[in-house]
C-alpha cells in the first residue's frame, strides 16, 4: 500500500488559512455564547432570580469549551481537505489561541457582542496556516526479512571442514 503524494505547499497553506479562519469564528462564537451566560446569570441574581449556576462555573465551562473547539474544527476541516500529518498544526493552533483568549478576555467577559481584537486574531491564523507547513517524516514500517533471491551454493563433499557438521 502506497501513501499519497504531499499535497504542495501553497494549496495546503490556502486550505490551512480557510479551516483556521472556520475554526476562530467557531471557538469564539462558543466562548462568547457561553460567557454571555455568565453575565445573564450575574445580572439575575442581582435581580433576585439566580439561574442555578454559578459565574465561575460558566467561565471555566467557556474556557473549556473553546479549548476544545479549536482543535476538532482545524483537525475535522483539515482532514476533509485530504490533508494528513497535522501535529504541529493542531499544536499551533490551540497554543496560540489559548494565547489570543487569555490576552484579551477581560474585554469579552465585560460586554455583550465584544469580540476579541483583530489583530491578534490575524496572528493566530497566520500562525496556524504556516505551522501547517511543517510535516513530520513519517517513521519508517517496519519490513518484514527479505528472502534472498538466489539461495547460497550447496555444500559439496569436497569443501567439508572439520567445523562444518557432517551431513
């Protein structure tokens, strides 16, 4: 069984920009969806009326989730693409948008409809698309011995040795 030919560079990195743009919009939809819950459960229980949950608990949920979506949607979308090996990809993404959140997170978790600056988003999918580019070399099947293809010369009566077994 042979493996596909690489897909080249460029078209890969175009479907690395698409999916890592999907996948932002996608995890921060979660995260502001989810951090909107906090607010609303802060804003009833100033009112008198508690939602049955917790601040804390909807932030950390918020955390989570997006941690988490950020990952699936770039390895989901890259693997629809037909593209394989994506390690230092999924790796670049989640790390640098576990970055992107934690900077600019106060400004998400102060107002309905914030989004975080654009900048840094930019350069969480810049990042990513171009992490997309570095492929491990897969590590050598391991083969099965080879069966020579001439067996060696029989042992004539003539060439026995005294360390040779008798036959």
């Amino acid at each position: 069984m042979s493996s596909r030919p690489h897909t080249p560079p460029l078209p890969r990195l175009f479907k690395a920009v698409v999916v890592t743009g999907i996948a932002v919009v996608a995890a921060h939809v979660v995260l502001s969806d989810t951090l909107r819950f906090a607010l609303v459960g802060q804003a009833s229980a100033a009112l008198g009326a508690p939602t049955g949950y917790g601040e804390a608990q909807v932030f950390t949920t918020a955390l989570l989730n997006t941690a988490l979506v950020m990952p699936l949607v770039l390895w989901a979308g890259m693997r629809m693409g037909g593209e394989r090996r994506l390690g230092a990809m999924l790796l670049a993404g989640s790390v640098g948008w576990i970055v992107a959140v934690w900077n600019g997170i106060d400004g998400l978790d102060d107002s309905f409809g914030a989004i975080l600056p654009l900048s840094s988003l930019a350069l969480v999918v810049g990042v990513t698309a171009l992490a997309s580019l570095v492929r491990r070399r897969p590590s050598p099947v391991p083969s099965a011995p080879r069966v020579p293809s001439d067996p060696p010369a029989p042992i004539r009566p003539g060439n026995v040795s005294e360390t040779t077994p008798a036959s």
